[in-house]
C-alpha cells in the first residue's frame, strides 16, 4: 500500500511479482498472469521491457493513438470493482492511519461484495 500522490506506474514490476500462485489446474502452478493491460500511463519502453522480463506480455495503449483499442472493455471490470467498494463510506473515505485496519476493512468489503452477488445469483 502507498501514498496517494504516489505515482501507479512505481508499482507495477511490485504488483506483478507479488501475484501468487495460481492453482487449480494440473502441473506446475502459474506463477504471473499472461497479460497486463495498462492505459497510456504505463507507455513507456522501459515498463514494456521490465513486463516482458517477467514472461507477461504487456498490452498497453500506445500515446497518441485514437480511443477505442478495445482495451476499456476488459478494464471497465476494475473500474466497477472501485465503485462497489465506494458503497462502503468508511473505504470511499479513508479514515484509518494503520494500513493493516484498511487492508482489513477492504478484505471485509470484498468479502460482503461477493457474498450479495452470490445471494442475487442464486435466489436465495
């Protein structure tokens, strides 16, 4: 967790290697995702090269290029996961100091965003 002036782009080689393993599947579990998508924040050829050093394909919208890459359909899902969470006043405002307190209601926020969805989902 970081500052909010911070900038996102500082976080993204830190993101990708805290992804844990994903299991599931037989074999040897994944240990990164196959893709990362980024807006025109992440275009620069040093975090393209840091990406694909870690075996994930970056597929980040180059500047100056026209809107509708295509990328936004897939993106929009974090941007709805945000507004989910900003239900919550006490996440839409951070009121806590220690960051394991906000980490614990953001936990419990997902937790209750799953929990409705499957309740609508299955009719009970």
């Amino acid at each position: 967790m970081t500052g909010g002036n911070r900038n996102d782009v500082t976080q993204l080689i830190p993101l990708l290697q805290a992804v844990p393993p994903v299991r599931g599947k037989r074999g040897r579990p994944r240990r990164r995702p196959d893709v990362v998508l980024g807006d025109r924040g992440y275009d620069r050829d040093k975090y393209r090269r840091l990406v694909r050093d870690l075996g994930v394909r970056p597929l980040i919208a180059r500047r100056g290029t026209e809107h509708g890459s295509g990328l936004g359909t897939q993106r929009w899902v974090v941007g709805r996961a945000f507004a989910h969470l900003h239900w919550f006043r006490r996440l839409r405002i951070r009121w806590e100091i220690r960051d394991d307190i906000h980490e614990a209601f953001l936990t419990l926020g997902c937790a209750l965003i799953c929990w409705r969805r499957l309740r609508t989902a299955t009719g009970l």
